[in-house]
C-alpha cells in the first residue's frame, strides 16, 4: 500500500537530486536543469497532499508552478543566448567581473 | 498492488534519469534524460488521479519547454563535452545528503495533519478536470490571470533577448571589449 509518507519521501529524493546538481554544476545550461528537476520534486510533493488531503488546492500550486518553471526557461534561455554571444561560454566561473 | 508496482517502477526509472541529468557530461544527453523523467513525473500525477495535472506535464514540459531547451541548445556548442571544475565533491555530496537527510526525517516524522480540513474537497463523481476548471476559475482566478500576464512578460523577454543586436548592449560593456571594438 502507498502512502504519503511514500511520495514525500520519493520528493525529497528528487529535490536533493536537484540539489546535487544546482551544487557540482558548473555550466549555466546544466544548472538550469537542475532546478528544473527542483520543480518538478515540489510538483510531485503538491500533488500527493492533494490526493492523500482531499484537496485540489495542491494541484493548483502545481499548476503554477508549472506556469513559473516556464517562464523562467523562457527568460533564463535569453539572457544565455545573449551570454554565449558576447563571452563565447557558459561557465560559471567566467561570470566573475565584481570579483565578488 | 498495481499502484505499488507502477509506483516503484515510475520511482526507479525518475531517480535514474534525473541522476543521469545531474551527472552526465554531454548537453544532449543530459536534456534526453530530463525529458524521459519528466514523462515518468506525468506518471505519479495519473497515479494520484490528477488527470489534468498530468497532461499538462506531458504537454508543458517535455512539449514547450524540452522544445525551447533544444532550440536554445542550436545557439550553444553542444557536441563538445561540458568541462567542469568542481572544487569539493565531497562536500557537494555531504551537504545534499544532509539535506536529503533532514528532509526525509522532517516527511516521515508523524504529522500532526489532524486539523487539516480540506479547503476545496473533491466531491465525487466528478472528473478531475472538471473539478479543476471548477475551483481554477471562481477561487484562484485572479492569480490565473497574474500567471497570464507573467508568461506575456516571459515571452516579450524571450524574444527582445535572443533578438538580434543584444550582445551589443552598451550598458553592460566592459573596457577590453570597449578596446577590441575601437581596434577593429
């Protein structure tokens, strides 16, 4: 039988694999689909309480969740065009003219 | 017992994709095996009989946005190999496994859920979408549009982005450019 604890176990899961990826990832591309796959654990973890609560507030969240992670690649996708453009690379490292 | 068996099917194989995304060296085979799990996500979501959400998975992200990724990607020199320098590897694993960690304590740990009341409960005998249509356009409808006008935003600003002449942007110049410019 599959409970919550079931799926929020496996969101938890997925978001710290989102999370090793946002961490070792040294290309701007990569890390965007890390935090993609951040999305995506929420999503799961929203739609479970739903189900397990009887609530369809959860699915709404993941909707606009959904609506946001879109935007973001739009805009993300972008400002990385416009990056690879003028510097001819997406390191990360390369972003460092504050020296901060 | 098939939900248990498609549960653990659809965990496994979204576990191994999205390692092999966060893992692998190679853009394209890193974008291939995000898309393969998010269609595996879209798996859990027919699972917890959100019918809607799960479309809306299938067609979202690996429609539109695994899409926008592989058009992006034209723009970048993706064949070569990602090289990366990571500093401390071990840490990166101690620290996500930490957190990992805590998580799952924090999920497993006896919630106190009891006074939990359901805010929009689902009535039955009503089909999932249907529901959602329902509570999506009387009690959420004014974050709905706000969530319209942010995604013009997203696509005025994909466009002006990638259009033509914004890599030469003047306020963000930086002196050797600057230089190069005025030797050609």
């Amino acid at each position: 039988m599959i409970t919550l604890s079931h799926y929020l176990v496996l969101s938890a899961v997925l978001f710290a694999i989102g999370l090793v990826g946002v961490y070792r990832r040294k290309n701007l591309l990569m890390l965007l689909f890390s935090t993609e796959i951040l999305l995506n654990a929420a999503n799961v973890g929203f739609a479970a309480i739903s189900k397990f609560y009887g609530d369809l507030t959860g699915q709404m969240f993941a909707f606009f969740i959904v609506a946001v992670a879109a935007s973001e690649v739009a805009v993300g996708l972008g400002l990385m065009i416009v990056w690879y453009k003028r510097r001819g690379t997406l390191d990360i490292d390369s972003m460092q003219s504050m020296h901060g | 017992m098939f939900e248990a068996i498609a549960f653990y099917t659809f965990s496994a194989i979204t576990i191994v994709m999205f390692w092999i995304t966060v893992t692998s060296k190679n853009a394209l085979y890193a974008m291939s095996a995000l898309a393969a799990g998010m269609i595996m996500i879209s798996g859990f979501f027919f699972l917890l009989d959100a019918d809607f959400l799960g479309v809306v998975q299938i067609i979202v992200y690996t429609g539109a946005v695994m899409a926008l990724y592989a058009f992006g990607m034209m723009f970048f020199d993706t064949t070569r190999d990602v090289k990366e320098r990571v500093r401390a590897p071990k840490l990166v694993f101690l620290l996500s496994g930490m957190t990992a960690l805590v998580l799952v304590i924090a999920l497993v740990a006896p919630i106190l859920g009891d006074h939990i009341e359901a805010l929009y409960p689902m009535k039955e005998g009503i089909e999932n979408p249907q529901a959602v249509g329902v509570v999506l356009f009387t009690k959420y409808l004014v974050p709905f549009e706000v969530a319209a006008v942010m995604l013009l935003v997203a696509m005025i600003a994909g466009i002006v982005l990638a259009g033509k002449k914004m890599d030469e942007s003047l306020t963000l110049k930086v002196e050797d450019e600057f230089t190069q410019k005025g030797a050609q």
